[in-house]
C-alpha cells in the first residue's frame, strides 16, 4: 500500500514554511496587513484573516498568538523600519508588504536601512529579516474584467536586485517557495521573497512536511535540452517550460533554467548551459529597462562570447504600465508563443 | 500536381551545370514550353522550359551548381504548395522544426547542406564584415577554414556553427592532423615535438599547394637606377631604407596597374581586392612571420622602410599584434642577403601573387651591344594560375622592372616633402 503524494499550493508551502520555522525557533515573528485578523471582531468568530493574497499566514494568529503574529497599520514604513530594528536586535522578522508595487512607501527602510546596516556597523550587526511580498500579473485571458491593473500587477524585483545588501529569492513551485522561504528565516542578512500572485494554481505540487531549504543563489535546471537555453524567472519559469513542450513537438530540444535567486545570480550553472546549447533566450516579467533579462543576457554575452551561435535574446513585458484590460494584460507578458518565436527566430 | 523542373541532361559530356538565372520571379504565371530559366554547361547556354503551365517556384538560385536531373524549381497549379522533398530537408540539428518557415529558408537549407558550390561569400555584408556567430567565428578559426569561403545558413546569412561544421566535414583540415610515424633506425641527436609556429607554417604551406596552381615567372633586371635612387634616399633620410621598401612599393604600383592578380578564389568567386597590403616574409626565431604593411601603394619609401622597420622588429621579438599580420593582399620575400639568385617562392594563401627577390649583384650584361658589369637583381613571381595566365602574370612583372629602370619615376618615389 503506497502513501499518496502529498500536494500544496504554492501559498499553502508557504503556509507551512511560516509555521515549522515559527515552531523551530520562538524569535520567528512575523507582521503585516491583515496578517493575523480582525480586531474587534472576535464576537463574530473572525479571529483569523484572509491571509494576504496567498493566505500565507492564515491560522498563524491560533497557533503562535498576537505577540509574534503582528497586525500593523496600512504603514509599510513604520512597519518595516520595526523590522529593521527588530532584526538588528535579535528577532528574525518575517515582514509582509502585500504587493511590492508598494515597496515605494517602505523604500529608505529596505535599501538604506536593511540592506546597509550590517556594513555601516562595520559586520557587527546581522540583520535576519525576511520581506515577502506578492508580485506579478495573471497573464492570461481567463482572469475575465482584466488584472489588477497598474499599481498592484507590478513586477520591480530588478529595483530590489539592483540593491547590494540584499538578497532576492523568486520561487515558482509549492517545492522551492517552501525551501527557499525557510532558507531566507534562517539567512543572517536581508532577503527578499517574490511570490507570484498566480502560482496559486500552475504550482501546487509535492511538498515534504518536514522543515527542508533549497540554497539560496543556486539555480535549477528544470528540463534538459540541447539546442536552446532558456533563463526563467519564477512563473516565466513555466511559460519556458510549456514553451519547450511547443519547440520538442517541432524537434528543437529547449534546457529551462530556473533562475529561483536574482541576486545572487548563479551565473555559473547559466553559462555553463549555453556553453552547451549555444542560444540564449531569458524570459522575465517585469519591464524591459535596466532588467534582470538584460543583466543575465549581458553576463552570458560577456562570459559565454565564444560559444554563441546567435544573439541572446531577453524577453521582458511592454516598457508600459500593467494595462487593466484583460486581452491586453495577456498581451503585455511574456508567454510561451512569445518564447517559440524568439527561439525560431534564433535558429532560423 | 507539382511539376518538377530539372537539371535537363545535354548528352554524356555534360552532366553538371550551372543555374545562371531564373527568367522570370517566383510567382509569375508560366505556360507549358516557355522558358523560364537558363543553365550554363561546361559547352554552351541552354534555356530550360516550363514542364506545364501554372505558377513558377524557385528552389535553387542563381548560381547554384547543378548535377543532372536535380530539382530546380516547380511549375505549381492553382493553390498548390510546392512539395517538400527529401533535399530540402537540412541535415543540421534543429531541421524539423524549421519545415514550416519559407520556401526562402528551405532554399537557404538546400544550399547549406546539399551544395557545397553554391557556397559563396553571401554572409559579406556592410564594409566587407562578415556576418559569423562568435561560435562559428571560433570554430572556424580552430579548424582552419576561411569564413569568406562559407555560405551563412542562419537568420539574415549569418555564418553558424552547424555551416562550419558542414566545411569541416568537407574540407581537409588544414594543419596536417597527423604525418605518418617513420620507423627511426637512425641515431637519433634530437627530438623536438613538431608543434607551435613549425607546424603552422607547415599547414599554412600545405593549404597553399593542394589548393592553388603556382607557377614562378623569373626576369634578370637591372638595378643600377634602384642601387642609385636608394644612396639618394639613404642620403636625404640619413638613414638606411631596406631594399623591400622599393620592393614593397614597386609591387604594390603595379598591382594597381595589373589588378588580378589583387585577388582571391573565394567560394565560386574570383575577388578582385581594392586594397593594397603588401606582406613581407620576415625570418624570426624558429619560423616565419609575414608582417603586412597596409595601403603600400600610397605610401612613400621612406614611410614604408620605416614600418618594415617597427614590423620586424616587433616580429623577431616576438610580440607582433593581430593587426600586423592580418589583411595582405600579396607579399614579397627576399633571400638576396643570403646569396640567393633565384628561387620558386610559395604562395602565402589566399593570396594569388609573392614576389622573390634574389642578391643584387653586378653582372656583365649586354648594354647595347657591348658588355658591361652592371648591377642585377633576378625577381622571381610565384602566381595562382587559377586566377589568372601566364601573359598577365609577365605583364605585371614587366610592371615592377619597367618601374626599376624609370629615372624619373624612382626620383619622385623617393621626392621627400
């Protein structure tokens, strides 16, 4: 009699990931919008919340209580410089800011404050800080009355990327977002954890229920393949991998790298793909302009000149705002057929 | 039904042609019997007519080299494709996939992988540069193959990997891979691994003898005008101009004076150049070097004396830069410190043209009758025969003698402004 496999949602790894560390170790705290519940609202039986957009923290408040599972004002600010502090005095802060469209507002908090403490204090300080935060549009046609437009379909990890001090994790399965986010609790710096709106779905999977990390600053490669590589990120990781299911049925063998950190980048286990494949084609959501599709081709460019047989190509969303309008929205991101034709384009 | 239009057979002599042109673009409605594109044979021109009447689809194109009863294009009827035939499928790697673009890149796949003579310097585009992947550009270099001498196969002509390898395959690798291993029964002094610049220069010499037909013109030339012209210079410039300078200078004129032999077999093409870049053998510690003095024939002496100069000096020391060596277009080499008169010199492949130049030496000569010791220099031209004959190759050594025995002609070489 064999045991079924156990599947998650991507949120529901993420859940639990929470949870083991938060069990393993009572400095764990974590705060943010409507994370625990509703005040004031115990009559009612409301003692828990929705648990922000991938219900992450949803049933944390019973287990741990108000003391470690802190419900902040709308002030991302405020709460993320609590954090900081926190963080450099010995609590491990898991921090969620709702959609990084608004990491605008808690900005100096992240990029002057968490990101340089630890120098500025000449290493006497660590800062183990987590910042989670909900990123990306849907990207398809079905999400009938369009996205969540503009301000909160965002994308922005290259804005964070581009920060020294910190680290910035991208999963794209219910496997790697559980690992990667135990792996950032237990990091002694910053870490930024980029969870895609619409995994939800695409990325329920096998999880373990044991405590288990998957190494930040490694990537994965997810399929095998000769003629092509193609770089993902996070749900981009999954538009390559259906694309390669497109360019096998026409007999191009397409690798899928899965980036999973941004910043570190593991350009190594990139580089050494193409040296084997010869193409590059990198496929990121977020917007063109100073982009890690562009940072990642410039790297395989530089580090991998001699291997080329084409240009390497970086596939990114519009140069525009998130439309609102659904056809448009699907249009504005990068998708398998974007990704079939760039490789064709490659080959010739 | 797809009507296939084919090489045409001329009779048992001619079982190969060429396509020289399609008479009217793909698309055009044609009848049955008229002609729609002309083939060359080694004996004359053919017209070749539609085998039926309906829309014309080219397959090869002009140029492409044909072996009797291939598929040159189609004669399709009304909404028809044209078929896709085991030809135009490409052996390379990512083949299938490719099945759905245009009968464009079909074209291209044909003349990638089926026809090595439609190979032609196609992938030259802006100012000369060719359009190679780096990949390609490395593997070329690697194994030796010229990148002019290839068809690009890629999007926009581009030069790729798997067309490099398609040479390879083909082409004999030009640095002998292996010599064959001699029994030694002698008493061996030294062993020394046949690896580095000996063995380049030895591909080198090798590529330049299995691919071109040399032949060495050879002319007894006065030289007193030259010895003469050179004490002025050295004089004037107070300090020693090579003889190669006037020699650099004479070859380089009269290549612009008998351009054809300026020029490369590249691919189906004979390449008349534009440029002038004059290499000069230089001995160096344990081989050969060829610096290459660029634009030599707009160049005065003494500025040319002075690059052999900073050129050799750079090659002997061993710290030439990939500029020196790269771009001549003919090359002269010079055994006449040696006591050598006359000698067959090797072409410096691609080139079509070197110039031997013998010691300089006071002969008796007849002056009109009556013998005289003058000073003499034989000069020995090693050419392709390929690119051109006999009567060009003697024109343009009469070129550089004529220039040699031209009073007027040396002094305003040797003006100094």
């Amino acid at each position: 009699m064999s045991t079924p496999i156990r599947e998650l949602s991507f949120g529901q790894a993420i859940n639990e990931a929470l949870r083991l560390e938060m069990r393993r170790d009572p400095t764990v705290i974590v705060m943010g919008e409507d994370i625990a519940g509703a005040a004031g609202r115990e009559h009612l039986g409301l003692s828990d919340a929705w648990g922000g957009p991938m219900r992450a923290t949803r049933g944390l408040i019973k287990e741990f209580g108000a003391a470690r599972v802190i419900d902040t004002p709308i002030a991302e600010m405020g709460f993320t410089g609590m954090a900081v502090g926190a963080a450099m005095t010995g609590l491990r802060p898991v921090v969620e800011i709702m959609f990084v469209d608004l990491i605008g507002v808690c900005y100096d908090q992240i990029i002057n404050q968490a990101a340089k403490m630890h120098y500025m204090m000449g290493g006497k300080v660590e800062l183990p800080m987590v910042i989670r935060t909900a990123y990306g549009t849907r990207g398809d046609k079905r999400s009938y009355g369009g996205g969540a437009a503009a301000q909160h379909s965002q994308t922005l990890y290259s804005v964070l990327a581009h920060i020294p001090g910190l680290k910035v994790v991208v999963p794209s399965t219910a496997y790697n977002a559980k690992g990667l986010t135990i792996a950032a609790i237990r990091d002694n710096g910053p870490v930024v954890v980029m969870e895609h709106k619409f995994l939800g779905t695409s990325a329920k999977g096998h999880v373990p229920e044991e405590a288990y990390t998957v190494p930040i600053g490694k990537c994965e490669i997810v399929r095998k393949g000769k003629d092509v590589t193609l770089v993902g990120i996070g749900r981009m990781t999954h538009v390559c991998l259906e694309a390669a299911t497109t360019l096998a049925a026409g007999g191009i063998e397409a690798e899928v790298v899965d980036v999973l950190t941004i910043n570190p980048l593991d350009e190594e286990t990139i580089i050494e793909s193409v040296k084997r494949t010869h193409r590059c084609v990198v496929v990121d959501e977020d917007t063109p302009v100073c982009s890690m599709a562009r940072d990642i081709a410039a790297r395989v460019g530089e580090a991998a000149f001699d291997f080329l047989d084409a240009p390497v190509k970086a596939i990114s969303s519009a140069d525009t705002p998130v439309p609102f309008a659904a056809v448009l929205e699907a249009n504005y991101t990068p998708n398998a057929d974007k990704v079939v034709a760039a490789v064709k384009e490659q080959i010739g | 039904m797809a009507a296939p239009i084919t090489m045409p057979s001329f009779g048992m002599y001619t079982a190969d042609g060429t396509l020289v042109s399609w008479l009217h673009p793909a698309g055009t409605a044609v009848k049955e019997g008229q002609p729609v594109l002309e083939i060359e044979t080694e004996k004359a021109t053919h017209e070749v007519p539609a085998p039926a009447s309906g829309k014309l689809h080219h397959v090869l194109s002009a140029g492409a080299e044909l072996k009797e009863q291939m598929i040159i294009g189609y004669v399709l009827g009304e909404g028809e494709k044209a078929p896709v035939t085991v030809e135009t499928r490409t052996p390379a790697k990512s083949g299938s996939a490719s099945d759905t673009g245009s009968s464009r890149r079909k074209e291209a796949q044909i003349s990638s992988g089926k026809s090595q003579s439609l190979l032609t310097s196609a992938a030259t585009g802006d100012g000369g540069w060719i359009k190679a992947s780096p990949l390609a550009r490395r593997l070329a270099s690697e194994r030796g193959i010229q990148l002019t001498s290839l068809r690009g196969s890629g999007p926009g002509g581009r030069i790729v990997e798997a067309d490099v390898l398609a040479a390879a395959g083909r082409a004999p690798v030009a640095v002998p891979a292996g010599n064959p291993v001699i029994p030694i029964s002698w008493r061996v002094r030294e062993r020394i691994p046949f690896t580095g610049i000996r063995r380049i220069i030895a591909g080198r010499l090798k590529q330049s003898q299995s691919a071109a037909v040399s032949l060495t013109l050879q002319r007894e030339v006065w030289a007193k005008q030259l010895t003469e012209a050179r004490a002025e210079l050295n004089h004037k410039t107070g300090a020693s101009v090579p003889f190669d300078a006037f020699f650099v200078k004479f070859l380089a004129l009269a290549l612009r004076e008998r351009p054809e032999l300026n020029a490369v077999i590249s691919g189906d093409e004979l390449v008349l150049l534009d440029e002038v870049n004059i290499g000069f053998a230089c001995s160096v510690p344990g081989g050969l070097s060829v610096p290459v003095i660029h634009g030599a024939d707009k160049l005065s002496i003494a500025e040319i004396g002075k690059r052999i100069r900073e050129l050799a000096e750079r090659a002997r020391a061993g710290q030439s830069k990939a500029a020196d060596l790269e771009g001549g277009t003919a090359t002269i080499t010079n055994l006449g410190g040696f006591g050598v008169d006359g000698f067959t010199p090797v072409l410096n492949p691609p080139q079509s043209s070197i110039l031997g130049i013998g010691r300089i030496l006071p002969r008796p000569v007849s002056d009109s009758g009556i013998i005289r010791v003058l000073p003499t220099v034989w000069l020995s031209l090693t050419f392709d025969h390929r690119v051109t004959d006999g009567v060009p190759a003697a024109q343009l050594l009469d070129a550089i003698a004529r220039q040699m025995n031209d009073e007027r002609h040396l002094q305003s070489l040797i003006e100094t402004r």
